[in-house]
C-alpha cells in the first residue's frame, strides 16, 4: 500500500513539475527565460498560476467524487 501512495506521490510530481514548466514556457513564448522580458515572465507567470488553479480544481471535485460514493457505500440509505 505504501508502494502505490509513494508511486502515485512521484508521479505527480514529476508530472506536476512537466506540465508547469512547459505552461511556463507556453505563456513566456520563449525559449529561454533568462534572456525573456518581464512582461513574457509574467504573462508565463499567469499561465502557470492558471494551471495550477485548475489542477488544483480538478483534484477536489476528484475527491469531493470519491468521498461521496464511499460515503454512500458504506452507510445505506435510511428510512
């Protein structure tokens, strides 16, 4: 059990970190962010913040979904 939460932790992360930097990269439209404007960093800045935003979204509606139904399933309906 603990295999599966370390396995699902890293990939995450990894994927977490991949999908930032290239939103970052997406929004700055360059190649190299030392030799980018400031106004490029932002607008990469943003896009980032977006993403994350709705990462972060999709991963409570996820376990808002999930608690639900293991509510569901452990206590039946009363009548």
């Amino acid at each position: 059990m603990s295999g599966m939460l370390n396995l699902s932790r890293n990939l995450g992360l990894i994927t977490g970190a991949s999908v930032m930097g290239a939103g970052f990269a997406l929004g700055a439209a360059t190649a190299s962010s030392m030799a980018a404007r400031p106004e490029a960093v932002a607008a990469g800045m943003q896009l980032t913040f977006v993403v994350a935003a709705v990462l972060i979204v999709g991963a409570l509606v996820i376990t808002f979904v999930s608690y639900t139904i293991v509510r569901r399933t452990i206590q039946p309906d009363r009548q």
